[in-house]
C-alpha cells in the first residue's frame, strides 16, 4: 500500500517548545544568588541543602507533634534491644539461636558464613535493629509530605550505610581474616587502588581496565555509515547482514538517550542488540547524540526534536521512500520518540509502522527514587550550577545515582577495592556506562521542570509547535519493555502507558535493571520475562493483577520483539539496503568525543 509522502523540510520544520513567560510581577534571580548557588552546588554535588532542611523541618516539627508516635518508638526500641539481648547471650552460649532480625532480600552484606560467627552476628543484627526502628522513626508520622518523608528517610539509610560494621576494619570479618592470612597486603593493593582512583577522578581518566572496550575497535563494531550529520546528531544506518539478500521493508530508527553513549545497544558482538536486529532482517538506523559543551546552553527539549528525532525520520524516508518506519526508543529516547509519535499522531501522515519503548517513561508521578532529587528547590539548584558552567556534567549525576544503590554501588565496592584489595574485573557494560556525557543547561532544565517536576507530557500540558501534544494521539502498534528492579524507570511507572494509549500495546516485563534487563541477549544465563498483550477496547487491569495473568516465559524478550515486528511489518520484504558511503564509517565521531 503507498504511503503518503512527507518532505525532509516538513518535518525538519516542525517541534519548538516554546518558553512559557514568566509572570510579570516575578524577578529572575540575580546573577549574584545564581553564582553562589553554583559554588555550593559544586561543593554538594548538587543536592540542594535547602532541600534537605525542608524535608528534616517537616519530620522533625511533626514528629513533635505526636506523642503517640513517640510512645510507639520507645516501646519498639525497648522490644528490640530485649530481642537482642536474648539473641546474645544464646550466641555467646554458643546455643545458636535462630536470627533476630533478616535482612531484607535486596540486602546481600551479611550472607558470608563469616558473619554468622560471634561475635560478627552480634554487630550485623545490632545493624538490622537499628536500621528498622530508623525506618520506622522516619515513616508514618502523620502530616508529613510523601516527598519529604521519603528524603528523610533516605537521608538516615545513608547514614547508618556509612556506620555499618561492613566499613570497618575491625568489625568486618572478611577484612580481618584477609589481613591475617595476607599479612596485610591486601590493604597495600587497596591503597594503590585507592591512590589509583583519585588520580583518575582528579584527572578525569576512565576507569581502570576500560581501556580495552573502546568504540568502533572493541565495541559499537557494528558495520555501518554515518548517513547524516548535524550539529546534534550523526545517524548510523547499518549495513545488512552477510549474506542476507532481502530485508524487511520497514526500516527501523532507534532514539537512545542523549544523557548516555548510543552503543550500549551495539555493545560486544555478542550481546549487541544492533547486530541482532541487522541479523533478523531489519534496516537499522541509530541515533548518535553529539557530546554537547558550554558553547550548547541554549539548546533545548525542542531543538532534541526537531533536530534529533525528526532530522532522522526525514532522512530515513529518503532512504526508503514511501515506506513507514518501525521506531524504538530506549529510556528518556523513547520518551522524547513518544513527543515525536503523539505529534504526528494526528497529521494525517501515515509515517510510523510501529514503536517500541525500552525501560521508558511517559508518566512521571511516580518516577522511583530519582524523585527524591527532584522538588523545586533541587531543580533551581541545578538550573543555577547548569547555569554557571552551560552544561551538567554526567559525573555530577553519577553522585545520586550511586547514592540510591549506596550498598551495592559505594561501601560494597570501596570495602573490596580498598579494604580487600580486589578489583572487579571490567566489563563492556561497564566501560560503557563510565563513558560518560553531558547535558546542555537548556534541555536538561526543560526535562527535569516539563516532565519530571510538572508531568507535563502525561497530563497533556507539553507543546510541540505551540500545539499541546496528547499521548492518546500515538497511533502505530506499541512494543513496551520495563524491567524488573529498574530504579530509573520503575515498571510500574513504565505501566502507565496502558492507562493513555489507545492503541494495541504488548508489554514486556523482564528480569534484571535499567541497563542489563535490556542487554539481555539469547543464551543470556538466569533470564526471564512476563508478557501479555492488551488489544484496543481491552478494559485497564492494574499492575499487580497484569502480572498474576501475564505469560511467564525463560529466555530473553529479543526472540519476543523480533516475532513481534514481523507481525507488525505488513509490506513485502526489499532487497537489501547498503549505506551509501556517507560521512565515515561507524561509530562515526561523536561517539568519540569527551
């Protein structure tokens, strides 16, 4: 069936997010204010401590308030410490009592059998105690806001994660044996790394080992061009399969997010997503995002979607005129792919044949625990550093994200490399994910204000060409992926999309993270995932009852979403498509710049 066409310009043309006015009555702040609030946000790394003492001055003036919540506290604390008592003198006995106290099942610290000798068990369970009554000392106190208790409460695992027995030489039994039996070498490798590490954080040096996964030598080897090139974009498209003759006639544009390096979908030949849709027939084309700087601070959310996401769609109808185009998003791409759908939902265009959304948000009321950064405070706190330096440097986020993770992401790791002495081996996710990038100060204020802080996009406020963009308005057929313990975008966060889209939507729930549930290639060992697909005028069912009735099924979802796009692509297959010579090989340039 042709497909009506649509010129490079038209959509070229089209997005511009324009800036709401600000009140006339209302000042900007002054250069002065912003400055100093971007030294402080350089020494904080950029959580705002106003924000802080907003939320502990909400717990704090409650939790004066409530006498009963005090009486509770003390009983429980009294409870706890007769438990332990009793847990001790047993021990001590050598009676070996049962535990007072399990960790929760995220919590992998203390399941050595080293820990479970007195008097290791002692200190772990005395830790456990301590830990739930603070849990219980921060929450359900009455009047509190949502947001401020979960800032609270986050504060005090901090703190009792920075006091756990696990970060001391003496109260840590590994250590203590490992110094004994090593005659204390291994403190001698955990200063070298440790000495190591400063100088590449001083620096501004990649990590260890990651030397050995670099682009286009080691990973992102996908052959392919450069096809178009921008100031924002270079577009990849990839070359077909050896030999493969014919392919699908639907090509596919993949949208990654510009806060990351593309190439974590063409990681290693072996579990590089690129080269499995390439080897399944398809006609790939990635987005490469440019790396901005300071002289970038004005570009925008706008200006990420004409010049990014449209810029790529006009190119690829060259390519393959008159054909539709499968499209795929991953993370804030596919949120920025859906602004791009939902407007051209409603033209009359019949441009995109399907999408696909990888661990992505259109919703974000309930964001995970990245929604403990993000109030007004925070937000003008980062505006203010973004607004000294033009750009935020994605180091200066690594902060808070290795923060919600402080068990597994600082002390665990800083116990093995410095107290142990033992570095994990680098891996090519890894490598990647310390290959950082950085946001121009423009766009990055747009994101967190239009959708995280506001919503914007989801409740139908967010402009595209001074026109409101609705979501419902997406018409192609919807692939969505999210991940199980996914911190950035939490599946039932990533869920939503079912309560706005009116089209057909087949949700794919999959074992692992944000990163390494879509980096889940066939033969991938200990993967699984859930699927179920809701057909147009299916009623909503909630997330917990989607679950209880969805497939339960071992493997990797790839095999899923590839049988998934066949049924979707409804044209004969092509012959194969060869990127002309274009700008350079892939990975091309940008990918390459720090």
């Amino acid at each position: 069936m042709a497909v009506p066409s649509i010129t490079l310009t038209e959509l070229t043309e089209r997005g511009g997010v324009p800036q709401a006015p600000a009140p006339p009555d209302i000042e900007p702040p002054t250069p002065l204010d912003r400055f100093l609030h971007a030294m402080q946000a350089q020494a904080t790394q950029g959580i705002s401590p106003t924000s802080l003492a907003l939320a502990h001055a909400d717990w704090l003036l409650n939790l004066l308030q409530s006498p009963g919540k005090w009486h509770r506290l003390l009983q429980k604390a009294w409870t706890k410490d007769l438990r332990w008592l009793d847990y001790a003198r047993r021990s001590t006995f050598g009676k070996a009592p049962a535990p007072c106290i399990e960790p929760l099942a995220q919590d992998r610290r203390f399941r050595s059998a080293a820990w479970q000798r007195w008097p290791y068990d002692l200190m772990q369970q005395a830790f456990l105690l301590n830990q739930q009554w603070w849990h219980n000392a921060t929450t359900g106190i009455d009047g509190v806001s949502r947001h401020h208790e979960d800032v609270v409460a986050f504060t005090a695992r901090q703190l009792l994660d920075l006091a756990s027995p696990l970060n001391f030489v003496a109260t840590n039994p590994e250590v203590s044996e490992a110094a004994v039996r090593e005659a204390g070498a291994n403190f001698v490798r955990g200063a070298v790394n440790l000495t190591d590490d400063v100088w590449r954080s001083l620096t501004g040096s990649p990590p260890q080992g990651s030397e050995a996964f670099r682009p286009g030598i080691e990973v992102a080897v996908t052959p392919g061009r450069v096809v178009f090139r921008n100031h924002l974009i270079e577009l990849i498209q990839y070359a077909p399969a050896e030999g493969c003759a014919s392919v699908y006639a639907e090509p596919m544009l993949i949208v990654p997010a510009w806060i990351m390096k593309y190439y974590i979908l063409d990681l290693s030949p072996g579990n590089s997503l690129v080269r499995y849709l390439v080897g399944q027939g398809h006609t790939v084309f990635m987005i490469s995002w440019r790396n901005p700087d300071a002289g970038d601070r004005e570009l925008g959310m706008d200006d990420y979607l004409r010049d990014g996401v449209m810029a790529a769609l006009g190119h690829i109808r060259g390519v393959a005129p008159g054909q539709r185009i499968n499209t795929a998003g991953y993370c804030l791409g596919g949120t920025l792919l859906s602004i791009a759908v939902a407007s051209l939902g409603c033209e009359g265009e019949a441009l995109i044949n399907s999408m696909t959304l990888l661990a992505a948000q259109t919703d974000f009321s309930e964001a995970g625990e990245l929604m403990l950064f993000i109030d007004e405070s925070q937000v003008a706190f980062l505006e203010d550093l973004m607004w000294q330096q033009g750009y935020l440097d994605n180091r200066q986020m690594a902060g808070a994200f290795r923060l919600l993770r402080s068990n597994d992401l600082v002390w665990s790791v800083a116990v093995n490399q410095y107290l142990l002495g033992r570095r994990a081996p680098m891996t090519d996710l890894m490598a990647w994910n310390a290959d950082t990038t950085r946001m121009p100060y423009r766009m990055h204020s747009d994101y967190l204000r239009k959708l995280f802080l506001n919503n914007d996009l989801f409740s139908g406020r967010y402009q595209v060409d001074g026109r409101p963009v609705a979501l419902g308005d997406m018409r192609a057929p919807l692939f969505t992926v999210a991940t199980m313990t996914d911190h950035v975008s939490p599946w039932r966060s990533v869920y939503k999309i079912h309560l706005i889209s009116s089209c057909d939507v087949h949700f794919v729930l999959t074992s692992g993270g944000h990163n390494a549930g879509i980096v889940s290639e066939p033969g991938h060992r200990g993967r699984h995932y859930y699927t179920a697909r809701r057909r147009p005028g299916d009623c909503y069912i909630d997330p917990e009852r989607w679950l209880d009735q969805a497939s339960e099924r071992d493997g990797s979802w790839w095999p899923e979403w590839v049988q998934w796009l066949g049924t979707v692509s409804i044209q004969p297959r092509v012959p194969a498509r060869v990127p002309q010579d274009g700008l350079g090989p892939a990975p091309g340039s940008y990918v390459l710049q720090r």
